[in-house]
C-alpha cells in the first residue's frame, strides 16, 4: 500500500522527497519506492508524484472434508502464487487568483499487474479401504491488468480563513 500525503508550499522554492521501503511476506520480499518534487513560484505551484511496488504474494490451504454419508474423504491441496506490480504518477499545478480564490488540476494515472497463479490437487479416499477413488489437478495461470487515468479541475474560494471554511 502506498499512501501519499502532499503538503502545500507556502514558501517560493523547491522541495523533494524519496522513500524506499522493503519487506518479506511469508515466503517472498517485496519492496516499494516513492519519489515527488514540488515547486513554488509567485502565484503557481507545482507538484510531480512517483511511486512503484512489486512482490510476490503466496498462500498454501489444506483442506480434508469427511463425506460420512458417501464413506469418502476429499484431500485437497491449493497454493496461491501470485507476483505483482503496480506504478502510480501525479502531476499537479495550481494558481492563486487572489489570496481567497485559485483555481488547480491534477493529473493521476496507475498502472497494476497481478499474475494470480493457482494451483490445486483434489483427491478423493474411501473409508472402508483408503483407495483413491479419483483425482484432480488443476492449473489455473492467468494476468490481471489495471490501468486508469484521472483528470480532476477545481475551484476554491476561502469564505473564512479562521475556522478555514471554503
């Protein structure tokens, strides 16, 4: 998860920031980055967002149902194996009117690919002998892609700057 706060520069000037983070699930690492820079001059500020992560999610369920009325056990075992990525950008720019009204856009795109593997193995087992009465494997690769793109326009104008209505 990638949470990111932007904070309004009062002064004329640049500011920048980076944070790097990484982690390790159960079985694998993951790591994420952010990069942003903001810059302020008279009436206009900008604003520029980066950030990317990727990692590999894995989960494993054993599961055994006793079927008494059948005399059969269903054994099955699934693992969930599943790498991602995700990247996000902003882009803002804002324009102070006056010292109550100004006016801004901004600009958000993401990008997300997920590879959700699935893999199962179903066995069913009578009571009485413990034969295999059947069997299944099932494989189940795929991807899953999401991408977006946000243009957000706005207007502000500030009736009370105390109780900092607008």
């Amino acid at each position: 998860i990638v949470n990111i706060k932007t904070i309004k520069r009062v002064k004329p000037g640049y500011d920048a920031s980076a944070n790097f983070t990484l982690g390790r699930g159960w079985k694998y690492p993951s790591a994420s980055g952010t990069a942003g820079i903001n810059y302020k001059k008279g009436k206009n500020n900008i604003n520029l967002n980066y950030s990317r992560s990727g990692g590999k999610q894995y989960q494993e369920l054993q599961t055994v149902m006793k079927q008494q009325d059948l005399g059969q056990t269903l054994l099955d075992s699934s693992i969930y194996n599943t790498p991602y990525q995700s990247q996000n950008v902003r882009a803002g720019f804002e324009h102070s009117l006056n010292a109550k009204e100004s006016i801004s856009a901004l600009l958000t795109g993401n990008y997300s690919k997920r590879a959700p593997g699935f893999t199962s193995v179903a066995e069913v087992v009578s009571f009485s002998n413990g034969n295999d009465l059947g069997y299944t494997l099932s494989d189940n690769p795929g991807s899953v892609v999401n991408k977006g793109l946000n243009l957000n326009l706005s207007y502000r104008y500030l009736m009370d700057a105390k109780k900092q209505q607008e």
